[in-house]
C-alpha cells in the first residue's frame, strides 16, 4: 500500500501498530523471568553452602592447629582472616545494591516471590549505568581480586582459578568496545536479572575466599622437615616380667629425617647421631627408680628449629623382691574400686606394707583396693619389716591411670542399622551400655536429642534430659513409618567418675 494513498486515520492505526510491536518486541515472557529468579535462588543456595564449608575449616583449624601449635599457626590463622574481610567488603557493597533494587523494584511480590517489578527495564541500567554504580562495582571486584592474590606466595598466584575479574569485553561490538557495565546491566536488562547477575559475583567472591582460604590454612600440612627413612619400632612398658604376666608391647611405624643431622641430649647430655638417630647408653651398676627426658633440635624446612622433648622416661634398677599385680588389668580406673594382690617372696604377709601416692589404697594381708581420681600415672611402693624396727622398701611400681572407656549408646538394643517401625515405636529410653569392661561400672544418660528425618518431609529434631523419651518425642515416634530415619545425637552420660561424656551418634531405618 502506498504511503500517499493512506487516509489519516490508517496512518494512525498504522503508527499504533507499529508501536505495539516495539512494546511487544520490548516485553520478556514470564518464563524467561522465572527462570533468571530460579537462578538468583540457587546461586544464593551455592553461596551459602561455600559459606558454611568456610566456617567449618575455620573451625577445624581453630580446634587442631591453633591449639596445638599456636605459635605457627596464629599468623596463618590472622591472614586466612583478612580473606574473609576482603569478601566481606564487597559483599557487603553488593548488598546495598540490591536493597536499592528492592526499593525502586516496588519490593517482593508475595505471589511470585520475586521484586514486583522484576520486569522493570530501566531501574538496572538507570542505577548501574547512569548513575556510574556499574563502574564503582567493577572497580570494587577487581580490587577485591588484588588483594585475595596479594594474600597467597608468588608460586600459589598462577595457579588460582577463580572467576572473580571484571573485564570489559575485547571484541568489536558496533563502533567500539562492550564495557562490562553495559555487558552486565545495560539497556533491556530486567531488574530480576540484575539481581542474578549481582548474586552471582557474590557467589564468585565465596568460592574465590574459599580457594584463598584453603590454600593459606593449607600451609600448616606442609612438612617441616623431610622425612626420607621409615623403621618399625617396638617399645614395652618393660622387659623384666613375673610369671603369669603378660608382656605387652607398642609396635609402631616412625619416620625421620637422616640428612637432618638433630641435635639430641638426654638430661642435658648431648648423643652422638648417626643417621638422624641418637642412642642413649647408661650403666645400671645402682639399684634405684631413674628418669630420663631426651630432647631433639630440628631444623626446619623454613630456616628455624623447633625443639621436640620426649615424655619422661622410667627405669627401675632392682633385683626382683617384690611383685605388685593388679588382679584385672594392667591399669588403674578411675571412679571404680582395681583390686591389687600384693606380695614378696620370703615374706610374711603380714610383715609387707603397701602405700600409694596419686590415689588412695585400702586392704590388707596382700588383698588391696586402689583408688583413683586423675588421669596420669599412680605409684605403689612396697616395704617389708625385715627385722623387728627395721624396714626396707623392697620395690616401687608405677601404673597408668586412665579413664572408664565411653561406653555405647543403644536403642532398642541397637546402636546403628535396621529396626521395625514398629519395634522403633515400642522403645522408650535410651541406654549407655560398657561392653568387654571387666569392672562394674554403670553410666546414666544426662540428655540426648532425637532427629526424625521421613522422605520428602522436614526433619523433626527434639531434645530432653534424661535416658526418657519425652512426650514429644513418643508422639513424633508414633508417626514414622518404613524409610524413617531415627537419629539420637548430642548424647551425653556419667558414669563413675562423674565426668559428662558425649556417645556415639544411633542411627536408625525403620523398615
């Protein structure tokens, strides 16, 4: 149809249509906005799970490393720090940005669970573009960059990877070259997609502190001196044994450094090394209780040298007069009564006296009690009145003392696996049972918490005081059915010693 042919009213019509199909042409389907809003939500899912793995190396480290070393591992422990407030920093910038998308975007639509205007067109680019917000945000990630690289050693930087970089793009687009601001949030960008274009810088941000992270608290894995030679040790508690006495020996594997050349002493002594290794050599010509402590220099990789000291050592120079056993175990438990029978060859029973230093002892005529309060180790001496108003000591012997093992934690019977639904529903209580423990010794549940996990549904995670299911927990119990998951976490006893102790977690199916 010709131009000039056209009444007025037709160019009209003409004009409208024409500009109905821009706005068309302009319009994004709600499909395509879901999806950006669906992309937003799992970004932020992403985030906070790398968030979370962060909080948990920190937390490992804070409860291994730092308490065990902190010397070394305080520095490494501050840097890692600084990572995450580098992150923090431009994280906290990005939020403001999207608090004033929320508030020109009209806040959230209940209904969709997105802005109300997620479709808006002109709020991202009239905040990012016109406003210049896009090239303070550039400026703020590469920065960011800077200083997370800044962080790691020279050698670490070239094999980062993480996509944590504003560029502008370098290929030709028009007339000149895209700027990552436009690229980013340029005209006909929806306001949801700008939100998932800035949740997804945050989620490149975590994942860059994560990689720093990992990378800066590694440094306390790194060996610190080189170890080249591997022997298997063995190392009893002695070698002089009594009939009837088991003998009882660690076997174990060590390694060493041979080109190291250590400086070892024994009681200020210095060895002679040979192969990294020092032998201590002593003459037993006295009768007698002696200690050694042996103390070995090393060099280290990084230029300094660390002192490693060895437990006290104990040697008893003696002829064998006397002989302390215990009746159970070679050990002393604390919180329960360890029976010791006590005696010496060519001596009355009634003539022998026994003391205890490090616990109480009581009982006579070679039958005695041991009592004990404190982990470490006690000493049993033994004395004989070998003539009327003259006594000798004829031995002194030193035991462990150790706690009760932790006992475990049982439902039903069972501490993990397969049970009944309808088994699962019959338990009321939960029990700390002590199992190939020669001693009696009981230990009552204080609290525990019980997590009902059904398929497809939330987790229902209840706590009490006590051994007892509470009523809450019974009726949470009466609703499960096959392919529940039972958990008791948390779980703490006392036994004898009164120390609280945490139990394994019970898991459970019903089937």
């Amino acid at each position: 149809m010709a131009l000039g042919r056209e009444t007025p009213r037709q160019r009209m019509i003409n004009i409208m249509y024409l500009v109905l199909l821009a706005m068309l042409a302009l319009n994004v389907s709600d499909t395509v906005l879901d999806a950006f809003k669906n992309i937003n939500d799992s970004l932020e899912t992403s985030r906070a799970n790398v968030n979370t793995s962060v909080e948990q190396l920190f937390a490992a480290f804070e409860n291994t490393k730092l308490k065990e070393e902190p010397e070394r591992a305080r520095p490494i422990y501050e840097k890692a720090k600084q990572a995450r407030a580098i992150v923090a920093t431009l994280n906290d910038y990005i939020n403001t940005l999207k608090k004033e998308f929320e508030k020109r975007g009209g806040g959230y639509d209940e209904d969709t669970g997105d802005l109300s205007q997620r479709d808006n067109t002109d709020i991202a680019p009239g905040l990012m573009l016109n406003q210049k917000k896009g090239v303070e945000l550039k400026e703020k990630i590469n920065q960011t960059r800077q200083k997370l690289l800044a962080l790691l050693d020279e050698k670490d930087r070239g094999t980062v990877t993480f996509s944590l970089v504003a560029a502008d793009d370098l290929k030709k687009r028009g007339n000149g070259k895209k700027k990552w601001e436009e690229i980013n949030f340029g005209d006909g960008t929806p306001l949801t997609a700008a939100m998932a274009i800035l949740t997804k810088i945050q989620t490149d941000a975590q994942n860059a502190e994560s990689d720093v992270v990992k990378r800066i608290l590694g440094k306390m894995d790194q060996a610190v001196v080189n170890l080249d030679q591997f022997a298997a040790v063995a190392v009893a508690p002695s070698s002089y044994l009594i009939q009837g006495q088991p003998y009882t020996a660690e076997v174990f594997l060590t390694a060493y450094d041979s080109k190291s050349d250590p400086s070892i002493s024994v009681n200020g002594s210095p060895l002679q090394v040979s192969n990294g290794k020092g032998v201590y050599n002593v003459n037993t010509s006295r009768e007698g209780v002696f200690t050694w402590t042996g103390i070995v220099k090393v060099k280290q990789t990084d230029g300094t040298v660390k002192e490693y000291r060895t437990p006290e050592q104990r040697y008893q120079v003696s002829r064998p007069s006397a002989v302390v056993s215990p009746d159970k175990m070679n050990v002393l438990y604390i919180g329960v009564d360890n029976p010791l029978s006590v005696s010496a060859p060519g001596t009355p029973a009634d003539k022998i006296k026994v003391n205890m230093s490090g616990g109480s002892l009581s009982g006579a005529n070679g039958k005695y009690v041991a009592r004990v309060s404190s982990p470490g180790t006690a000493k049993i001496s033994v004395s004989a009145e070998i003539a009327p108003g003259k006594v000798q000591t004829l031995s002194s012997t030193d035991f462990r003392v150790k706690r009760i093992p932790d006992p475990i934690a049982k439902f039903g019977g069972k501490s993990g696996g397969t049970m009944a639904s309808v088994a699962l529903k019959a338990q009321n209580a939960l029990f700390a049972n002590l199992e190939n423990f020669d001693f009696d010794a009981k230990f009552s549940i204080t609290k525990f918490t019980m997590i009902i996990a059904k398929p497809r549904a939330d987790a229902i995670v209840l706590s009490t005081s006590g051994n007892s299911l509470s009523a809450a927990m019974k009726s949470a119990l009466s609703g499960i059915g096959p392919g529940t998951r039972v958990i008791f976490d948390n779980i703490i006893a006392v036994g004898p010693d009164k120390t609280p102790r945490q139990l394994n977690a019970v898991a459970l199916s019903a089937n």
